[in-house]
C-alpha cells in the first residue's frame, strides 16, 4: 500500500510540477516509440506503465490548478 504525503504547495510550485511532469511524460511516451521501434518488448512495457503512472499523477495535479 502507498504512503500518503501531504504537501503545500504555491500555485506557481504547482504550476511547475505540472510542467516538470508533462515534460517527463513526454519523454516516456518517445522512450516507448523507440523501444518499440527496436522491437523491446520489456522496455515498451516499462516506459508505458511510467507514463501511465505519470498521467495518473498529472491528472491529480491538474484538478487542482485554479482555472
């Protein structure tokens, strides 16, 4: 089971993590690409589940954003 953690955080902390994540983000979506050009099948799966994971997150963050 995950540990809870609360934060505070600025909006603009809040900001930057979302940027931060997205980035991230893009970059195992290219990782996977590239794996999967490579036929690897172990990586496409390990880069696909952390974005996945990382979309979780990013989706969390961004509801919390004012609009």
């Amino acid at each position: 089971m995950a540990k809870t953690i609360a934060l505070t955080l600025t909006e603009d902390e809040l900001e930057i993590l979302v940027d931060a994540l997205e980035a991230d983000l893009d970059g195992y979506v290219e990782a996977a690409e590239e794996a999967r050009a490579g036929s690897n099948k172990d990586d496409v799966e390990t880069f696909k589940l952390a974005a996945l994971n990382i979309q979780k997150l990013l989706a969390r963050l961004q509801d919390m954003l004012p609009d």
